[in-house]
C-alpha cells in the first residue's frame, strides 16, 4: 500500500502587520490552496489571537494549532478536503 502524500503546508509570514492584515493574508492563501492543504500564519498583532479564530470559524477552516513563540503567535489552519 503506498503511503500517503504528505499534506502540504503553505507558511504565510505576517509579522509586523496589524490586523486585519494577517487575516486577509491568511484568507487569500487558504482560497489559493489545494483541498486538504494547510496554512500556517505568523503573526505579532496581539488581535490575531481573537480575529484568525473567528474567521477561520466563520469561513469553514479548522484552527488545527495555535503556539506562542518568540512574541509571534503561530497558527496552523487547515483547508478541508
């Protein structure tokens, strides 16, 4: 049996922005992504922690991870398949 394709991940670096920048570039790369891919979004606006959730939520995606790191918040959204 062959194993699976890894799910691809697709980094967009939005540190140094403020919202609702790193939320529009987050949407843009989850419409521009495969089915199943994934998006990992950096950002330092202490707002994301509140904003990427609710558009995630209300845009059908799934927050899969949040970390904290370094004064970035790392979010890991995924885009079902």
């Amino acid at each position: 049996m062959p194993s699976p394709e890894p799910v691809p991940e697709i980094l967009v670096d939005a540190r140094g922005h403020r919202c609702p920048v790193p939320t529009l570039r987050l949407r843009r790369a989850l419409e521009d992504a495969p089915p199943g891919a994934r998006v990992r979004l950096l950002a330092d606006d202490p707002l994301a922690r509140i904003d990427v959730p609710h558009f995630a939520a209300g845009a059908g995606f799934e927050v899969i991870e949040v970390i904290e790191e370094a004064g970035a918040l790392g979010f890991l959204v995924g885009r079902p398949g």
